[in-house]
C-alpha cells in the first residue's frame, strides 16, 4: 500500500503532529462511494465531530479531547490496513509526507500541479524565493521555473490570490452522488441580509436531492462556506446538512452561525455544534415499534430534537402512546449522555 517503510513512517509522524485536538483534519478518499461507505461510522466516532465537507471524497475531523485525537488516529490505520483502495491518502489536501512549509507543499495545494511537477521546480527555487513570486503574483518568473510553465503558474498565483481574498461563498454538493448536479454556490455580500441569502442558497440546493423532504433517496445537496477556491470548505466554519434545508428555522440558525463567524469574527470549535440537521435520533439508533412512517410523520411535525417529549409526540396524529414513549425516552437518555460526556470532559 505504501511505496516504502519510510515513507510510512513519515505519514505516520505527520499524521501524529496534525491531528490535534479542536484543530481540523481532513482525510480524502478515492471516491464518494468509498467515502459513503466509512461516513456512519465516521460521523460516530465518539468526540471526533466527523461530518462530509462536501467535495464528494473529504471527511473532516475535529477532535474535542486527547482521546478523541486517539479515537481519530485508529479510525484512519483501520481503513488502510483493511484495503489500499479505501485508504486515507491526503491530510490537508498534499499527499502524505510533503511539508507543508516546502515548495512542494506551496505548490501541491494547487490544483493542476502535481507532485512530480513540484518535485522539478523545487530543484530549482527555495521555499522563500517562491513564496516572493508568489506573494508579488509575478507569473512570468514563476513559469520559467522546471516543471510548472505559464498555465501552472497563472494557475499557482489565481490560487493564493484566492486565498488572500475576504470574498466567501455557500456550496453545495449531493452528498452521495457528485453526478446528481452541477454544484450550486452562491456569493455572500457580508454587507447584506445573511437570512435572506442563505434561505436563496438553500432554496437553490434542494435540486441535488430527493424533491420529497421525506423521501428515503439521499437528501438534497448540503452546504460549506468556501472561499475563493472553491476547492475545499473553510475549518471551523458552519455546515448546512441534508434534510435541513427544508426547515426554515434551521436556515435561520445556520445565517446566525454565518453571522457570527463572517461578521462578529467568533472561533466556534467542534463540529457537533455547528451541525444543522433534524431527526438526529432517527439516524443514530433503530427504536422498537418506530418505523419509516412513524419517523416521517415526526419529522413532518416540526418539532425540534429538544422537543421530544412524551407530551409533544404523543399528540402527532398517527403516533401510538407505546411510540411515543419510546422515543422520548430515546431522547432523554441521548440527552443526559452528551450531558454526562461534557461534564466528563477535562
């Protein structure tokens, strides 16, 4: 799987400085089915905050304490010991080994210049040299450089000036099939109503998906702030998730979290409160006696997951009392869990 011993424990050594705690991580697979297949288990590694960020191959991490870095780490060595075609092959997006800080990493992060490419012209320009290029966007000498030429190095330069730049958009992508659609982005005028252009955006995305926000086929294109690249979401910044986008005071709670992060310039860490998504229950355990209809006409109630309790579900029409007793007791026990676990937490 690995070309070599050495390059295996450089992986191994960078894997065990990058992933931190409250710091993201982004692992990248072959392809979204691949990806799909590890996202359950992903999204329910215990502190970990796994979640798609939306390129139809990356998983994010954030891991909360020591033991979630722990947790993170062991999840990764598993899936490349149980297949090389589903293995973890890039950590923020370079191939594994490169330094971040080298000319091959300033230049792998660009799209369309590969590492064979990078290796060239790092024979002949320092780190220094290079960040001077590229900070003074001077193409013509970065194209003289070997290996890159005038389409990578006009591509090299429009990537950092995208990085420098403080436009940001919404994207969105089907989280199971990168052929549903065209991705949907929409810039952001930080000036103006982040509501209103958030609800357009979501308005825009639900095409990727099923049309039914019941429907049991994969749900409608979810959503990562970006910035001018495009190429991958910004870390510790909001996720707009499945269904979601069909509730409009979860629209409201994601344009707030915008808010707060664009404008207000909140670090928000963890992803698990950023995640914007209902029916969280339904997804993570299976219930005695709640079926796929049961579960439909709860989410169609609009009550929120901190809303059910026997009271409030007992009086969804077609719910039984047994049904609803159960998944409030569901409810209760999932909330004095992550309870107990914050309290744990040093």
């Amino acid at each position: 799987m690995f070309e070599s011993d050495l390059e295996d424990n450089i992986f191994r050594r960078r894997l065990m400085k990058e992933v931190a705690p409250g710091a993201p991580v982004h692992f990248s697979f072959y392809s979204p089915r691949v990806k799909v297949q590890v996202q359950d288990a992903a999204e329910h590694l215990c502190g970990a905050n796994g979640r798609y960020i939306g390129d139809g191959v990356s998983i994010e991490f954030v891991p909360e304490d020591a033991a979630a870095v722990e947790r993170v780490r062991e999840f990764v060595w598993r899936w490349e010991e149980h297949n090389e075609f589903t293995a973890v092959r890039k950590i923020d997006h370079l191939r594994r080994g490169a330094d971040p800080e080298s000319v091959q990493g300033i230049l792998e992060r660009v799209r369309g210049v590969d590492k064979r490419a990078a290796a060239k012209a790092a024979e002949a320009v320092e780190p220094d040299e290079l960040r001077e290029m590229v900070e003074a966007e001077d193409a013509k000498t970065l194209a003289r450089l070997p290996g890159l030429g005038e389409k990578r190095a006009h591509a090299v330069v429009e990537f950092y000036r995208n990085e420098r730049s403080p436009r940001r958009f919404l994207y969105a992508a089907n989280r199971n099939d990168r052929f549903r659609g065209a991705p949907v982005f929409t810039e952001l005028d930080l000036q103006g109503d982040l509501d209103e252009q958030a609800f357009a955006h979501a308005a825009r995305a639900q095409p990727l998906g099923d049309p039914d926000p019941l429907g049991a086929n994969e749900p409608p294109g979810h959503t990562t702030l970006r910035n001018a690249n495009l190429s991958r979401p910004l870390p510790m910044t909001p996720s707009l998730m499945g269904r979601s986008v069909y509730y409009p005071e979860q629209v409201a709670l994601f344009a707030d979290v915008l808010r707060r992060v664009l404008v207000e310039g909140e670090r928000l860490a963890g992803v698990g409160a950023l995640r914007i998504q209902r029916g969280k229950l339904f997804h993570v355990r299976k219930l005695p006696g709640v079926g796929t209809k049961t579960r439909a006409r709860v989410l169609a109630s609009g009550l929120l997951d901190s809303e059910y309790t026997y009271e409030n579900l007992v009086g969804i029409p077609g719910l039984t009392e047994a049904q609803a007793r159960a998944i409030a007791e569901a409810a209760r026990n999932g909330h004095e869990a992550v309870a107990g676990a914050e309290v744990r937490v040093p």
